[in-house]
C-alpha cells in the first residue's frame, strides 16, 4: 500500500516538475523575444535620433533650422508610429505565451483527472468482484 502511494505520488511530483519546467520554458521564450524586439526598436531609434542631432549641429541658417523643424516633426511621428507597433507585437506576443500557458494547464489539469480516476475505478472494479 506504501508502495503504490509512493509510486503515485513519485509520478504526480514528477507530472508536476515537467510541467513547470515547460511554464518556465515558455515563459522565458516570450519574454526573450519581447527583449529582442523591445532592444531591436531601440536601437532603431537611437541611430535615427543620433542621424537627427548630427543633422542639427551642422546647421547653420533659417532654412536648415525651417527643414531641420520639420524631420523633427517627421521623426517623432514615425517615433510614435513605431513605437505602437513594437507595442502591439508585444502584445501578440504575450496573448501567444499565454494561450500556450493555458494549454499546458489544461494537459496537466486533464493528467491530474486521469491519475485520479484511473486508480478509483480499478478499486471499484476490484471491489466488484
């Protein structure tokens, strides 16, 4: 009887350890590539603004400071305009990372059921005859 209680608890630690395993492996892929997209639009727009800068220490009338406003205004759209981007993958990311958080729970949910109503019904049925 110790035995058999051993063996399923071994078995639930074991279903158990897998499946955090999994969690934290799926967790830290998403957040990876969150990173690399975060780090890749950064970079992005560090060289786009060091080009600006560049730019406006070279100037040097009011026409340059005349177009030198206007890629100001361009850049902080486009700034914008990326930055919901990076936003919205982020989010596609997260909303991916999370269904499959879900499904390993449910697998895991559905082993559980399984690991108790396999046992119960051979006691039944045990008992039966």
């Amino acid at each position: 009887m110790t035995q058999q209680l051993n063996n399923q608890l071994f078995a639930f630690t074991k279903q158990l350890t897998d499946s955090a395993f999994k969690a934290q492996s799926l967790a830290l892929k998403g957040l990876e590539t969150v990173a690399e997209l975060q780090l890749k639009a950064l970079e992005q727009q560090a060289q786009v603004s060091a080009e600006f800068v560049a730019e406006a220490m070279e100037t040097r009338d009011a026409n340059g400071l005349r177009s030198l406003w206007e890629k100001g205004s361009s850049l902080s759209r486009d700034n914008a305009e990326r930055a919901v981007a990076v936003s919205q993958e982020v989010l596609a990311i997260t909303q991916k990372t999370a269904e499959s958080l879900n499904a390993l729970v449910q697998e895991q949910r559905q082993a559980a059921n399984d690991a108790v109503v396999v046992p119960v019904v051979a006691a039944a049925k045990k008992a039966a005859k």
